[in-house]
C-alpha cells in the first residue's frame, strides 16, 4: 500500500511538518532532509505498531514551501 506523506514549511513557526492521515503521522523539524528521514523511521514504527503489515508499505513524500517576500 503507497502511504502519501504531505511536507510544508510553516514560515512563522520556522519548521518543516508531515502528515499523513493513512497512517496516521505527524512530525515537524527544522530540517526538511532530517524530516523525510524521521519520517520512514516513524511510518515504519506506526505501521508495524497498527499491525498493518509495514514492510510492504510505500512512501511517497509531497513537499511544498510557500514564502511571502513582499
């Protein structure tokens, strides 16, 4: 099963987050690189802790940063 991990940047916090609600998944870092790599580690974690079978489990990140500069 593909899992769809949502990234933005929250500009007045100053954080990268991810959701997810299939699995469910909610982190933040101030790392986007850091973020994705938290995130296969904790998907991983949650899938096996729900007992929905992990290992089979595909990822599939979306990332999007929207900044006002004027």
């Amino acid at each position: 099963m593909e899992h769809l991990i949502k990234i933005n940047w929250d500009e007045e916090a100053r954080v990268w987050y991810a959701v997810c609600d299939s699995i469910p998944l909610a982190l933040e870092s101030n790392s986007f690189d850091a973020l994705i790599e938290r995130a296969k580690v904790t998907a991983l974690e949650v899938l096996e802790l729900n007992d929905k079978n992990g290992i089979s489990a595909q990822l599939c990140f979306e990332g999007r940063r929207r900044e006002h500069i004027a």
